[in-house]
C-alpha cells in the first residue's frame, strides 16, 4: 500500500469511528431498542468471530420489540 493510500485509509477509519461515536448516543425511546443500540455499540469490544453471533441477537430482539404480536404466538 502506497503511503498516500495508507493515510486515506485511515481518514476514512477515523471518520467512520466518529459517525459511530454520534451515533451511539442516539435514543430511541423503547428501552428495548435502545438495550439493542448499546450491544452494538459494544461490539469494539469484542473478537470480530462473536460479531455474527450478536448481530444474530440484536436481529432477533429487535424483531420481538418490533412485533409484539410475534412473540406470543
């Protein structure tokens, strides 16, 4: 990688991260949802081989708060 493509790259990490940082303030009001936001938020933290699996999880809780109907059934 050229040293110019080297710097792009990482402005473009940098902008992502601060979107990222933005965005996980934002409140949806269902406590739910916004339980959901906060492990996504989370995923940094975490191996990217357990990426998968949590977003398998926020889908799924998200689907039940999103339809409360399904989850009775």
């Amino acid at each position: 990688m050229t040293e110019a493509s080297e710097a792009h790259a990482e402005l473009v990490d940098d902008d992502a991260a601060d979107r990222w940082d933005d965005a996980d303030v934002v409140r949806t009001g269902d406590a739910r949802v916004d339980a959901v936001l906060e492990s996504l938020a989370e995923l940094d933290d975490r191996h990217v081989r357990e990426h998968a699996a949590v977003f398998e999880q926020a889908h799924e809780q998200l689907r039940a708060a999103l339809e409360p109907d399904r989850a009775s059934a």
